[in-house]
C-alpha cells in the first residue's frame, strides 16, 4: 500500500508544498512587519 501511495503524495506534495510555502511566506512576512 505505502509504495503504491507515495508517488501520489509526492505529485501532491510538490503542488501543495509551493502553495504553503507562499502561504508561510506571507504569514512570517505579516509577523515580521
């Protein structure tokens, strides 16, 4: 099962993680502002 669904999680991970590193960007951004 795992080596069936990690491909996925990564194709996900690779679109999700850009959005919340812009997400985690902006947030410290605000933070440090």
């Amino acid at each position: 099962m795992m080596k069936e669904i990690i491909p996925f999680h990564q194709r996900l991970n690779s679109r999700l993680n850009k959005q919340k590193i812009t997400i985690l960007q902006v947030n410290l951004g605000k933070r440090c502002n």
